[in-house]
C-alpha cells in the first residue's frame, strides 16, 4: 500500500515537474519575445555595431531553431549571431571595450572607455588611413606642382612687367594729369591699367577712333556683352587718345551696389534719365547708352541678336540734343564671357523682380576688335521712332559685317594669333 503510494506521488510529483518546466518554458519565450521586441525598437535608435548582448539568467529552455546561434548551456542563454525576425545584429562582445567598461574605476577612466567605443563605431580609425593615403599623395605630387607652377608664375610676372611698362609709358600724361586735377589724374591711371589689360589679355584693338570727335558731344550707341569689358576698353582708349572722358548710362541696379558710387561718380555714369542724358550732351559731352541694357547683356547668345525691344528713348535724346550717333560694336565679345540667361528660370526671374541673377561665365582671352560705325548725323525731318530703327540697322550692319556667328570661343581664341577678320 505505502509502495503504491509512493508511486502515486512519484507520478504525481513529475507531471508537477513536466508542468512546471512546460509553464516555465512558455514564460521563457514570452519573456524572450519581449526582449527581442525591446532590442529591435532599440536598435532603431541605436547604431548596432557597438551593442552586445548580456548573458541572461534565465530558465533552462530550448531556443527555436530559426534563430541561428543561440545557445542554453548552464541554464544561461548567450546570444552569439542571431536573426530575428529578418533583423540581425552582431552581438560578439568586444572583450577590450567590455574589459574596459567593466575595469572603470572613476567617470575619467569611464569616458575614456566610451570615447574608445565611439571611435570604433564611428570608424574613425579608417579616417586615418584615408588621410595617409591623401598625405601619400599630396608627398608624391608636391614636386610635380612645383614643377608646372613656377613657370606658370614665371608667365605672370613677366606679363605684370608688360602692364608696369604699358604704365610707365605714360608717365609724363600722368604727372601732368594729376598736376592739373586730382580725379583725372586717377582716371587717366585706371583708364592707362585697363588699357594695358585689354592690350595684354585680349589683344584689344579700337578701328575708328576717329570718327570720335575731339571737341563736341556725341551720342554713342554699342551693343552690350555679357560683361561689357570691351566697353572699358573703349572709355580708357577715349581718355589716353582723346583726353576725353565719355559720359555713360547704367542700369539702377549698379548704384545700389555697396562701394561702387565712387567709381560711378569718378567716371561720370548716370542713371539715365532722358533729361540728364539731354543736359550731358548739350553740355558738350561724349556719351555712351546700350539700348538693350540688362536684358541685352543676360538674355543674347552667341548668335548676337539685338534685344532692344521698342526703346527709342535713346534717339529722341538725340533729337532733343541735335548731336550724331555713332554706332558701335565689338567683335567676339560674347566669346569673352557669357550668360546662362537663356535658361528659363533666370528669365522668369527677370522678367518678375527685375533681378539680373543669370550667372555669367568665361573670362577666355579671345580676340577683341572694336568697330565704330559712320556717324549718323542729326535729322530735323525724322522722329524718334524712325532714328531708332536707322541706328539699329547700323549696329547690325557691324555685327553683319564683323562677326561670324554663331560665335566661337575656340575660333576666337585662334583669331589671338592671325590678323585676318570678317571684315577684311
């Protein structure tokens, strides 16, 4: 009877165990589950290359085979590599950091640690080996730059010894200049700098000069480049040639620029109000106007096409003023430099808010002549309307005549080096 018993309670007491390990493994997966739901929301947070998986102490259990690498071995679960739910991490501690980590003894040692770690994640030390290769190189082909640099500094020194000289030719202008009024003392130095520019970088040449008048007013219509440097050159030639400074007419927008009302000022460019154009030239100046302006200078291409619209105000200054006009053009000038104007957001922009903000590029050292057209002389009997179309037809006439378009940068910068040109 005791025997049965005890073999009652024998049963009894492993159905209990077979029980409790089956109750104790459901936990344990539960629990399991929700660790693994907590490190995958962590791991969102956090870069995974520097986490390792603590040891848990928890029941003995059997880990699903779909997570490869773990392993229960002494009632303890250590996590190697696992993949969870299409998520892995690798979870190999690293036994420096942890090491480190765990030998810390005050918050110095404790920062140094994480720094440490830190520095491996971030993958700094790679950093440093890419840098060693850039100081490899920048070692290896220091010598190489030196080489090709100093004669290129060479170049330049001797061409800012041509400037110095195109200056210095004109010494005893300028001490007389500056003996007689200060302001044309500086404008003849800047007009004898951008003269020798032009000379050096563009081969700057003026044909016509004469028919610029030595004494009187005259009303001097250009076509107008991306950057109108040839028209700079033009100024400076007038004054060195004819001691003559030539009124111009710019656009608003250059005033408002910081610094530049001084050079504005200096040179004589006014804004260009019809009635102090008319007091400019009946005070028996020379002045310079493009009628395509702005517009002009963003929005043509390579094709030079005259953007001037309706505008006749520039001819009834002239007739208001009885003075000639004098067409001019400069050829390959928008070779120098050109506009991205001819994309349609830069036009738009514009257009609305009357901003030029088209970026210009170039700066190429192509060939620069600049035509002057015959006068066209003051006509009592035509209007405005009729003026402006005759001064048009005369710009176009010299780009008809001077300048094969489309446009070439490359054939411009070949024209450097022969004197033949469209018109010849």
């Amino acid at each position: 009877m005791k025997a049965l018993e005890q073999r009652q309670w024998i049963l009894s007491s492993s159905n209990e165990r077979l029980l409790l390990k089956k109750i104790s493994a459901t936990t344990a997966n539960l629990l399991l589950s929700n660790i693994m739901t907590i490190d995958s929301w962590f791991l969102q947070l956090t870069p995974p290359a520097w986490l390792t998986c603590t040891q848990q102490q928890m029941f003995s259990v059997q880990w699903h085979p779909s997570h490869r690498g773990c392993q229960t071995t002494n009632r303890t679960i250590s996590c190697l590599n696992y993949s969870c739910s299409d998520w892995q991490y690798n979870s190999m501690p690293d036994s420096r950091n942890q090491s480190c980590l765990m030998g810390a003894e005050d918050t110095v040692s404790l920062l140094a640690c994480v720094f440490h770690a830190w520095e491996e994640w971030a993958g700094l030390g790679q950093v440093e080996d890419y840098l060693s290769v850039l100081e490899y190189l920048l070692w290896v082909f220091t010598p190489l730059a030196i080489v090709f640099i100093v004669p290129f500094l060479i170049v330049i020194l001797l061409y800012l010894s041509i400037l110095f000289l195109h200056v210095y030719k004109r010494k005893n202008q300028l001490r007389e200049a500056y003996s007689n009024n200060l302001w044309d003392g500086a404008r003849k130095t800047l007009a004898t700098l951008w003269d020798g520019h032009g000379a050096i970088w563009h081969g700057y040449e003026i044909h016509g000069m004469e028919k610029i008048p030595d004494k009187g007013p005259a009303l001097i219509v250009y076509y107008h480049g991306a950057i109108p440097i040839d028209y700079y050159y033009f100024l400076a030639s007038v004054i060195i040639q004819k001691g003559r400074t030539c009124h111009s007419v710019a656009d608003h927008f250059l005033f408002k620029i910081p610094g530049f009302k001084l050079l504005l000022e200096v040179f004589s460019v006014i804004h260009g109000p019809q009635e102090e154009c008319v007091r400019a030239l009946k005070n028996g100046h020379l002045l310079g106007i493009s009628p395509g302006g702005v517009r002009e200078a963003l929005f043509s291409d390579e094709t030079y096409p005259l953007l001037w619209g309706k505008r006749k105000g520039f001819a009834q200054v002239a007739i208001d003023s009885q003075v000639p006009v004098i067409p001019m053009f400069t050829q390959n000038v928008r070779e120098g430099f050109r506009s991205l104007g001819t994309l349609r957001f830069f036009r738009w922009v514009y257009e609305r808010f009357r901003l030029p903000v088209a970026p210009v590029y170039g700066g190429f050292p192509v060939k620069f002549r600049t035509f002057l057209g015959d006068p066209i002389p003051y006509d009592p009997n035509i209007n405005a309307a009729e003026l402006a179309e005759k001064v048009h037809q005369a710009v176009q006439f010299l780009i008809a005549q001077h300048q094969q378009t489309p446009g070439s940068i490359l054939r411009a910068l070949l024209e450097r080096f022969h004197t033949k040109n469209k018109g010849q």
